[in-house]
C-alpha cells in the first residue's frame, strides 16, 4: 500500500482574505488594548525588556503591534519532527500545506482490544499504544496519547517518553508537566542520538505545553515553554478556547481568543531563543450548552482548526491542529462519521500536524486500540482526498483512450498495471467482499476486524526501538524509570 503524508492541502478555505485580515486586526487589537496575564515573573521581565507594557500588580503584558508581528516572524516557517530512521523516511516536514496526522494526547481512560468498557491507563498501555501505531502506516507521528495513572506525577515526563522511544521509531511527542522531567528527557534523547548537537539536528521528540483560554499563561507551563524552546526542542503551545465557556459562542471569536492565546506561547519561545522551533497551535472546539461539558467531535471543531490552519499559513508558521475525536463511547456509527469529518475538514485545510486524529473516544478521555487501527484506515482514505486528481498527458490517457476506442475495455492495459496502485487508495480493514464471501468468513464487523489487527500486532514479540547499550546507559543515568520502560 502506497503510504501518503506531507501532502499538500489548502484547497478548503473557511476564511475568505478579508476575514483573516480582520481576526489578525482583531488579535493585535486585544494584545495592546486587553493583554495576557503571565504569571511566571522571569517571562514577565522577557516581555518588558523587549519593548511590551506589563503591570506587576494585575502580571497583565500588552504587546504593542508591532512588537508582536517582529517575534512571530522570528519563529522558523517549517519544522523538521524526525523520526530515527536515518533515510528520513519517517520524517514530518510541518510548515506550508503539508499534511500530517498521527495521534493526540492525553486520555486517562484505555478501552482495550474488543472491549466496550474503559479503565484507568497504565505505563504498559503508552508502550503498546506506541507499539500499534508504529505498525499503522498511515499514523505518521506518535503524540504520546494516555496518561499513566499507575506514575507518581514527578515520574511521568521520562517515563511516558522512554516506553514510546522504545517501542516506536517515529517521531513522539508529548505534553510535560515537571521541569526536571523536561530535562531527563531531554537528556535521554540526546543519549539516543549520541550527542546534544545530533538531537538538535534531527529532533526525533517534541513537546506540547498549554496556555488557560483566554489569555493566560500560569507559571508552570510558561516554565516549561522557555525550558523547550532554551533547548532548541520543537514545542508547541495549544490553546483549548471552548465557544460559549472561555470564548464567545461565535467561532470568529473563538478564533480570535486561541489566536492571541497561541500566538502569545509562540512570542515567549522566541523570546526565550530566537528562532527557536515553534509550533502555533489550535484546539478549539464548542460546549454542549445543556451542561457545559466539552465536545470532541463536533463539525464546529473542523471548521475552527480548519479556519486556524489558515492563521497559521497567514503568519507562516507551522501549525499543530486538532481533528478526529469522537464523543462516542464505543466504535460505532458515530465514532466513524464525527472522526472522518474533522479530520478531512482540517486536512483539506493544510492542517500540518493533525493530532487526535485516531484513537480517541469518549470526549478526547478514552483512548481505544481498536480506533487507532479504524481510524488508519480513515487517514488513509483522507490522504487520498488530500492528494487530489492529478491531471496530465499521461492520466488524461488520450492515446489509450483512442487506441481502445468505442465498446471497448481497459482491464489488461499496461496504463491500467502501471497506475492501478498508486490512483486508488488501497483499504487494509475495510470489506469489499461479496455477502456469501462474508459470511464464509464469520461476518465480520469493522470493529471486529479491528480487534483482530490489533491482536496480531500485540501477539507479535516486542522489539526495542533503542540498541541494548543504550538502554542501559539510560538505565544507569536517568533517574525515575521503570525498570520494564528500557526491557
């Protein structure tokens, strides 16, 4: 099967010119009159030595216009996420049009293989979870996507990165949450690559911290941000504005909140370290108004990343976006129309890096194997769409078509042999049998199949991503690991 990615979008356009123009109004408009409150004082002091007006009373920073458009256009416009192998076949190239999709994180809850229930997420579920995308060709990224209930919180951050990076060799990105842990992964990525200069050259992880919609940046994560983009690790920092809670009901102004939001994350990394690499990030989305609660996979979550990957294409950065969730508790019906929507919403809109786009149930709280396999086969199909019709001498087939002529057929054409592969998006999970066939074969369902494939890939003996004197340099050098994470 021909594995598509990178492939360029940007045909959807919820956003005529004029409207970005006037959310890019709109959000400076909020920087200089309205502002952040940043709460860490070291980001504070960055802000007001670069020319911004803070308030150490309210910790309020207003960003003159100017000011905000000369740090946003010091970020990169694309960002290289590596995988490890060396060819770069498993590389993400994020910037411009390109698309990308993987998984997101970070749910609590794991429904395992057949199972319609969910319970608490373990360590062990991260290295499986790793293990399954890294044989699903259309997931291209591992976004670290449970939390491991069963860590003390000071031990996550290392131990969340070391099962993946020993269970999968593409990229992996994950939230933080401690600085120390920001810093033994760090320092376990750079023994894995053989030096800190490797790393950089070929970062093979990144990491997500957060902003508090609207316009807030706690003391925490804006720690965290500066500790990454110091580094020269990828970062990015996403903002959850949720239209009719911490944004107004519109979706123009929810754009306008996450917009200030992840642009203010973007202005620290650089001011943190010019030209560090950065990701503007999105993950609005909308509130049932019966109870407030957040909704995953609502169309309105497709149209607000899908408007932001226009944002991001505006101020040429590269962009992180969210799409493919499911508010559906179980595989079903509505796990298949709510996740295909989204995603190919924001994938025809250029989205870069679409995370949450496979496996999540359950309002973005449950990750499910099953889904993970299912919704492959939907990036597949995406992807596919993404690519387009490609229209030339050789597709037009104008010569084939005279030569065959009237009544005639196409079927043993050598066009038909050269092309049949690579034109039509070939499904692995899907049933294109006859009834009988079917039934022969126990009458399947998707989710059954689904169970099947994930089994198979969990039964398969585990392979180390990461050399066994690696492994144990990492051992005796890293503190916090469980002793099965390096196995």
């Amino acid at each position: 099967m021909k594995t598509r990615k990178g492939l360029s979008g940007g045909n959807y356009k919820p956003l005529s010119d004029q409207d970005i123009a006037r959310i890019h109004e709109t959000s400076l408009r909020v920087f200089a009159e309205v502002g952040v409150q940043v709460n860490f004082a070291p980001a504070r002091e960055l802000f007001r030595a670069a020319g911004a007006e803070v308030d150490e009373a309210s910790r309020v920073v207003k960003v003159p216009p100017g000011l905000v458009e000369e740090l946003i256009h010091k970020a990169p416009p694309m960002v290289r996420l590596c995988g490890r192998e060396e060819n770069g076949e498993l590389d993400c190239e994020i910037g411009g049009n390109g698309v990308y999709m993987g998984t997101g994180g970070t749910a609590l809850n794991v429904q395992d293989p057949g199972s319609q229930d969910s319970r608490r997420a373990t360590l062990q579920d991260v290295a499986n979870m790793a293990r399954v995308v890294d044989a699903l060709d259309n997931i291209h990224f591992y976004m670290l996507n449970v939390y491991p209930n069963d860590l003390p919180g000071e031990e996550v951050d290392v131990n969340r990165f070391g099962a993946a990076l020993n269970a999968t060799r593409k990229h992996v990105m994950g939230g933080v949450y401690t600085l120390e842990g920001v810093r033994n992964v760090i320092k376990m990525a750079e023994t894995i690559a053989g030096s800190p200069d490797k790393l950089r050259e070929r970062p093979f992880i990144s990491m997500v911290t957060c902003l508090i919609s609207p316009f807030k940046l706690d003391e925490q994560y804006a720690q965290l941000t500066m500790e990454a983009a110091r580094n020269s690790i990828p970062v990015v920092v996403p903002t959850e504005p949720l239209c009719g809670a911490t944004a107004p009901i519109t979706l123009a102004g929810n754009l306008v909140v996450q917009n200030v939001d992840t642009l203010s994350g973007v202005m620290l990394a650089q001011l943190t370290n010019p030209g560090a690499p950065t990701l503007y990030g999105c993950i609005s989305s909308i509130t049932d108004l019966r109870d407030m609660k957040y909704l995953s996979g609502a169309v309105e979550m497709g149209l607000m990343n899908a408007a932001a990957a226009q944002m991001a294409q505006f101020y040429l950065l590269p962009y992180y976006a969210t799409a493919g969730m499911s508010d559906s508790k179980v595989n079903d019906a509505q796990a298949g129309y709510e996740s295909a929507i989204t995603n190919l919403l924001v994938a025809l809109a250029g989205g870069n890096l679409i995370h949450d786009a496979a496996g999540f149930l359950e309002f973005c709280m449950t990750a499910s194997y099953d889904k993970l396999v299912i919704d492959n086969e939907i990036i597949g199909m995406i992807m596919r769409a993404v690519e387009g019709i490609r229209v030339d001498n050789e597709t037009l087939a104008f010569d084939l078509i005279k030569k065959t002529g009237p009544g005639g057929h196409f079927v043993s054409a050598r066009h038909t042999r050269r092309h049949m592969r690579s034109e039509q998006y070939l499904p692995e999970l899907s049933d294109r049998e006859n009834r009988k066939k079917w039934d022969a074969e126990g009458a399947k369902d998707t989710a059954a199949r689904a169970t099947e494939r994930v089994v198979e890939i969990l039964n398969n003996p585990a392979e180390p991503a990461i050399p066994s004197d690696i492994r144990e340099q990492i051992r005796r050098e890293i503190p916090g690991l469980r002793s099965f994470v390096m196995d």
